[in-house]
C-alpha cells in the first residue's frame, strides 16, 4: 500500500497521450505560420521589390542586407530546422522520407540564397508559401475539436488559396524574375541554374500537391467530410506503451491502437485520401 502511494505521488500524472502532444504541436505550428506571414506581409509591403519585381536584381550582388530581411530569414530558417529534428522525435509516420527530403530541400533553398545573396527573390517565395500553410493548420485544429463543418470550410479555403498562389502567383510572378527579368538584368551564371532548377523542382511538387489537395478538397464537398488519413495507422513510441500499460491510475490512457490517432502534419483522423 505504501509502496503504490509513493508511486502516485511521484507521478501524479501520465505521461500526456499522443493526440495531446500533436495538438500543441499543431497549436505551435499554427502560431507560427500566422505570424510569420504577418510579418512577411508587413515587411514586403514597405519594400521596393514586392510592387516591382526587377529591383530584385538591381545592384545585384552588392545589396545591403537590412536588419528586417535577416530576422525574416533566420526565423525562417530556424523553424524549418526544428521541422526536421522533430521527424526523429515524433513518431515516424508512412511519409517520413518525402517530408524529411523535403524539409532538407527548403534548408537547402533557404541557406543558398542567402549565401548568394538572392535574399529580395527569396523573400517573395517565403511569403507566398506561408500564405496557405496557417490555414491547413487552422483546420487541423478544428478537426480537433471536432468542428468538422469549419474544418471542412477551411481545408477548401486552404486548397483554393495553394492552388492560386503556388500554381498562378509563384510560376508568373516569382519563377517570370527568376528566368526572365535575372537573366536580361544580370545574365546567366553558375549558381543562377542551381537556384532556378531547384525553384522548377519545386513548381512540379506544387503541381503535384495541387492534384492531390484538390481532389481530397473534392471528395470533402461530395461527402460532407475530409476523409481518413492513412500516413495515421502507424504504431506509437514505446514509451507510451509502457505507460499505457504498466499505470492503473484512473488519469490513464485508455486508447492504445493506433487508428484513431491524430496526425500532426497533413491532418487528423479524417485526413487525406482512402
């Protein structure tokens, strides 16, 4: 007996559940990306280039790099980091591999252009990429809560606004700079056809992505609800195994399969295709 009471006063809680860890996450990631994209928007707002996209490459290379770009740069960089890292400590999901190219990829595009000091271009397809992402998480989160009407009407809105922005905004504005207005300004280069190649790479995961959002966004309006996401139906951690089953304490979790978990990435339970 008081070998059990000192157990409960030592623990008094469980270690917190899968589906808690991965609604903060979502609730972090939200945050980020809403304010991220404020801050882009207020700081390209004031700046040159935003209305007129050749003064990307005016003066280039010698272009001063102003207090504002650098915080939006290292923000940026560091989240992307930590989206990484956090793949080795979350659980490992069916799409770990593509996520983590990914991941890797956006560093990569990150930390070239800055080094090559196409900062002001960079600026524009960081913007443009973080003006859908909070939306996806603000569905999430209400899927969570189990708002699924307002998750829907947001995963549509997200949807819409991907598709324009990285199908319309970012091949006739960003990647027209790039090829078109970099090369009569400044002319080809070495590292120009590494940073323009890696931007086309880009385009066909947007294309990609754009099919399968919409037909996911699709299937929502004909349903009434965002389908099950299969990358869930993967085993959890050990440790919260040994947790589920060696305490008795009434606080214990009670779900130990891992169908109905919620994935902390592409969606909740009801996410993505069949």
């Amino acid at each position: 007996m008081l070998a059990s009471w000192t157990v409960v006063l030592i623990r008094p809680n469980p270690m917190p559940s899968l589906k808690k860890c991965s609604y903060l996450l979502l609730r972090w990631r939200f945050t980020f990306y809403l304010c991220i994209f404020c801050y882009g928007i207020r700081f390209l707002w004031s700046s040159p280039w935003f209305w007129d996209t050749r003064q990307c490459w005016h003066s280039y290379p010698y272009q001063s790099l102003t207090s504002g770009l650098y915080y939006y740069y290292i923000m940026e960089l560091a989240f992307y980091w930590s989206l990484m890292f956090s793949q080795f400590t979350d659980i490992k999901r069916k799409d770990f591999l593509i996520m983590f190219v990914h991941h890797l990829a956006t560093i990569g595009l990150i930390t070239f252009s800055y080094i090559n000091n196409m900062v002001r271009v960079g600026t524009l397809v960081m913007c443009l990429h973080d003006a859908s992402d909070f939306l996806l998480e603000a569905a999430k989160l209400a899927n969570y809560a189990k708002y699924q009407r307002l998750c829907d009407t947001l995963f549509v809105i997200f949807g819409a606004v991907f598709v324009a922005t990285r199908l319309g905004i970012y091949p006739f504005w960003v990647l027209n700079t790039t090829l078109f207005e970099s090369w009569e300004m400044i002319g080809p280069y070495a590292s120009w056809w590494l940073f323009n190649g890696l931007l086309l790479i880009l385009q066909v995961l947007h294309v990609i992505w754009s099919y399968l959002i919409v037909r996911i966004a699709f299937k929502a309006l004909i349903r009434g609800k965002v389908s099950k996401d299969d990358r869930s139906d993967v085993e959890s951690s050990s440790e919260e195994e040994d947790v589920t089953t060696s305490t008795k304490s009434p606080c214990s979790s009670n779900s130990s399969n891992g169908a109905n978990r919620v994935n902390g990435h592409m969606g909740g339970s009801y996410w993505a295709e069949e």
